[in-house]
C-alpha cells in the first residue's frame, strides 16, 4: 500500500511544472520615491533623474516605471522587460554618463521634485536612484532615497 502512495506522489511531482514569477505575473509596488527632477529641455542638457533596477528572479521580469509631477500630473508610465541578473537604467531624458545598452528612455520632459512609483513583476528587483547633469560623463549626482514596499521576505533594507 505504501509504494502505490509512493508511485502516486512520485508522478505527482513529474508532472508538476516548476513555479516562478514571471512577465505573466500582476505588477507589485516594490518602491516610492520623492525628488524626481528633470530641467527640461533637450537631452544631454541640464539636469535628469536616473533609476538603475536588478532582476535576480531567476526569470525574466517586466519592471514599471510611474513619474509624476509635483502636483501629480503623470509625466511617464513605461515598462520594459529584464532579463535574471540584468539591470535597466531608465533616464527621465539621455545623458552623456550612462551609455549603456539597457537603458529605457522616459522622456518626461520637465519634472519639478516628483514622484516615482517602480513596480516589477517579481520582488527580487532591487532598484537605486540619482539626480545627474545630464552633460557629464564623470560621476556628479545626488542620491535619491526611496521606500521599499513588499519586501522580500528574510532581508532587511
């Protein structure tokens, strides 16, 4: 009797597909953050805000980036599909100092200290931000402290 529960919970577990998050997933808030900033104007001109986001999922994931404007006039709403150890740089406009090939181009125009609102198809994304001249290719930024929502569970940040 025991090996026909055996055998049963054996082809239980072949069928069984294996689960992970994915693009398919609903969108989950994983960060907020104030002091978004934009100058306006053409790009590699004035000053721009950037976002830099890791999936570590383990599969490919769908990050959102929200931007709106101090009195909450939606600038931006753009999404963009990362690979498992891949990072995404999304610039409200393009600078001269990321040049790297996974950026994501919000093009909000001027934005007067707003909001970002990031959310991923998983919750392993961890994410940074800074304010940038957008004219410089050295590092001259400030660091833009955001607030982890849904953390991801056994960590602390």
């Amino acid at each position: 009797m025991k090996a026909i529960h055996w055998i049963i919970a054996a082809a239980a577990f072949a069928c069984a597909e294996p689960v992970q998050a994915g693009i398919n997933d609903p969108e989950v808030l994983i960060y907020r953050g104030a002091g978004v900033l934009d100058t306006g104007g053409a790009a590699f001109t004035g000053d721009a805000t950037a976002f830099h986001c890791t999936n570590f999922s383990g599969t490919l994931e769908n990050i959102r980036f929200v931007i709106r404007n101090a009195d909450g006039t939606l600038m931006a709403n753009s999404a963009f599909l990362v690979a498992h150890l891949s990072t995404i740089t999304a610039l409200t406009k393009d600078t001269s100092i990321f040049t790297v090939s996974f950026k994501l181009l919000l093009n909000t125009g001027s934005v007067g200290i707003g909001t970002v609102a990031i959310a991923a198809t998983s919750l392993n994304v961890t994410c940074t931000a800074m304010l940038v001249q957008a004219n410089i290719t050295t590092p001259a930024g400030i660091k833009l402290h955001m607030t982890r929502f849904n953390p991801i569970a056994g960590t602390q940040e």
